[in-house]
C-alpha cells in the first residue's frame, strides 16, 4: 500500500484513514520527477516549486485532488493552461461515483 504522503501526515493528519482508504479503491503509484522540458511550460503560469506536481500529474491522469487553493484552486489559469480537473478531497466521492 502507498504511503501517505508527508504533506498529509503534516496538515491533516485526520485524512490519513481516508487517505488509505482511497488507496485501496484506485490503482496510483509514484511517477518519477519531470524532466526540465516537461516542467517549462508548467513553469510559465504556475509557481516553480509546484511546476512539478502538474507536469506530472497532466502527463499520467488529468486529474489532481488537492487542499491547496492558493495555487492551483483559486487560480482557474492553472486548470485551464494544464488541461487538468482540479478537485478538492471533498468534491472526489461524486466525481468516483458518477464515474461509476
């Protein structure tokens, strides 16, 4: 089983049962680092430390969950330039039921 990620041991610690939860309902594994060509483009509308999280996510999923509005919820350039659906945790159980 994966681990939980530190990020979510160190903010929400209550969502680490949820978290494994969700593990064992959805196939994910842990992608390597971008290269630097996959992370410029990310780079021009996103803050560089996160860069990485969206190239890498845009490349395998075109999905990414996350509690960080400041950088990616609140900001709708991000979801549109990236292509991706940006969710937030609480908005995932509708989306995985009208998936099916």
């Amino acid at each position: 089983m994966e681990e939980p990620p530190s990020s979510l041991l160190g903010k929400a610690p209550r969502a680490v049962e949820a978290f494994e939860e969700l593990m064992t309902l959805v196939s994910a594994k842990i992608e390597t680092d971008p290269s630097p060509s996959q992370l410029q483009p990310a780079a021009s509308y996103i803050n560089l430390k996160d860069a990485p999280i969206v190239a890498a996510v845009n490349a395998k999923s075109g999905f990414l969950v996350t509690l960080d509005h400041k950088h990616f919820i609140a900001d709708p350039q991000v979801a549109q330039k990236s292509g991706l659906n940006i969710l937030t945790p609480d908005e995932l159980p509708a989306l995985l039921r009208s998936e099916g």
